[in-house]
C-alpha cells in the first residue's frame, strides 16, 4: 500500500487512516471540555498507554475495575481518533483523555475551559526506537525501512504526528499556567510512586501511600504486559502483530544505545540540538 493510502495528512501531520478520518478531526473540534477533563499529551511512543493506565486510577482512588474490564483505547481515548464519538458518552467523571496532537490543534473548547494537561516527554532517542519497532509490528503503518532510513525520515517529520521538537516546543509555549503538568518517562521510570504522589497533587486526588503502592504495582511494565485489556492482545494480528515486537516492548531508558551507530548518533544530536536552541527549558536528560 502506498503512504496516501495507509495516512492522511492534517494541518501538514501524518494520521494513521486506521485509526483516524476526516469525521473524527471534525468531531474533536466540535469536542466540548468539561473543566474537570484531564488530558495526557504525549508525542507518539512516549508512555502513552502507560497514562491511560495510571490515569483512571489516580482519578477513582485506585480502583481496579476500568484497567481490568475497558480496553485502555475506550478507557482512555485518543481526542483525535474514530472511537471518541463512539465512547464519550460512557466516559465517567472526570473524563480521561489522550492525545498526540500539537497544542496548536487543540478545539476551542479546550482553551475556554480549565481542563488539566499532563504532558510526558520522553528520550527523542529511545522515542525512535520504540517508534521504529512499533511500525514494524503495526500492519496499519508504512514499512519503517531500515533503522539509517528510518531515523532520517524521523528527524525530518516525515512520520506520524510530524518532528518531535515542534511537538515539545508547542506544548512549553502555552498560556496554560498552572493547568499544565511537564512529567518525564524517565522520571516515571525511575521512581513510578513519585511520579504518582505528584500526578495526585496536580490532579487533586489526595491518595494514601497504600493507594499510590497499589496503583504503582498495576501500573508496573511487567503488570501491564500481561493485562489483555492494555497490551493491546485483542487487536487482529493483521493490525499488531505482537510476534514482530510486543506493544510492550521492554519499558526501559537507553535501549537506543543498543542501536544507534557512532554517526548516527552525531548526526541526530546535532539536529536536535539545532532546534532546541532557542529553548530555554532544560531536558532532563543530555542530548549527546
Ligand atoms: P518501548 O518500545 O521502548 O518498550 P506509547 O504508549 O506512547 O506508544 O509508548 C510505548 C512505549 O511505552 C513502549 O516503549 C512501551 O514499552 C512503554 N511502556 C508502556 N507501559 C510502560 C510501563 N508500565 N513501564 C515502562 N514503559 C512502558
């Protein structure tokens, strides 16, 4: 199949066809946030569906039912994709949301309303990994071709969702004020029920350390894999093949040192360097 075929093209962004139409881009700009909606916003494979993991539970004090019984896409949907207009209505308060999108394409009502951010970045590094491996395992994604030609197409934007740095840099360029939460994946990596007493602040939900232990041992790598209603299991093997690569791949920080050559390595730091250096806001990890 050809590229025009598996993804569309919105405001200059590659979307996945599979998962997204002109309808459902339609409907999220006619979307109506609540002020107690919370949205997760990550740039593809930056711990996405680890938020739609932890969010319901911060949100209902710990309680299990949602991540056992709702599959993580109907749990937690993505503003932007086809199923929001089927499962908005069965969305309990407050409404859990993800999305990819740049703040620039964020509807009218979002920035009317007092809506809460959480925005996860990740390593662009390990990002290209994940990213590498999740179009290899995706029959709804164009073919990634080989790492060398994947970065390239990576650093250029020609992926989903467009270049990592446009996609960070819109989301520090807010006027969001405290409605915005910056969180990391390595920082969740590192010490989940941190990353969750934080989470719980931000969010107002005044968990017991009992409650954020719990939520931190469901929402653990190994926890998750195995959770048919989050690794993405029941999806046809003809849309994700798990064979290929696991959605759940290995959850861990610096994989990309297992892949990345010398050159390509100098070749990517000074891209993204390039287009951060106007930022001021510090990465919480070094770019070489
Ligand atoms: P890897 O491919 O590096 O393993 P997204 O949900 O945004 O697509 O991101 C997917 C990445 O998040 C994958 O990275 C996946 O393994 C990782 N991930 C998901 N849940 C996780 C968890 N509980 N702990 C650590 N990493 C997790």
């Amino acid at each position: 199949m050809s590229s025009d075929e598996i993804c569309m093209l919105y405001h200059g962004l590659l979307l996945p066809k599979e998962t997204h139409s002109t309808e459902s881009l339609k409907f999220v700009q006619e979307y109506t946030f609540k002020d107690e909606d919370v949205v997760a916003v990550t740039y593809p494979k930056s711990g996405t569906i680890w938020m739609q993991e932890i969010l319901p539970l911060v949100l209902n004090g710990g309680d299990l039912t949602p991540i056992q019984t709702i599959p993580n896409w109907d749990r937690v949907p993505w503003l932007e994709e086809k199923r929001l207009a089927v499962v908005v209505d069965q969305l309990p308060s407050p409404r859990a949301l993800v999305t990819h999108f740049p703040y620039h394409l964020m509807p009218p009502s979002f920035h009317a309303s007092k809506a809460k951010v959480i925005y996860v970045m990740r390593n662009p590094k390990d990002v290209m990994v994940s990213s590498y491996y999740f179009h290899q395992m995706a029959g709804f994604l164009m073919d990634p071709g080989t790492f060398d030609e994947f970065m390239a197409k990576f650093l250029e934007g020609r992926v989903l969702f467009g270049k990592w740095t446009d996609h960070v840099k819109s989301w520090r360029h807010t006027e969001l004020g405290d409605r915005i939460m910056y969180i990391t994946y390595e920082e969740m990596v590192q010490d989940l029920p941190a990353a969750l007493r934080s989470l719980s602040d931000f969010l107002g939900s005044n968990l017991s350390e009992e409650v954020i232990q719990k939520i931190a041992e469901h929402c653990s790598f190994k926890t998750m894999k195995v959770n048919s209603m989050s690794n993405f299991s029941l999806v046809p093997k003809v849309l994700m093949d798990s064979d290929k690569s696991p959605f759940l791949r290995k959850g861990v920080v610096g994989d990309w040192k297992n892949h990345f050559s010398s050159e390509q390595l100098a070749r990517f730091t000074s891209v993204i360097r390039k287009e951060m250096e106007d930022e001021s806001f510090p990465l919480p990890w070094s770019l070489d």
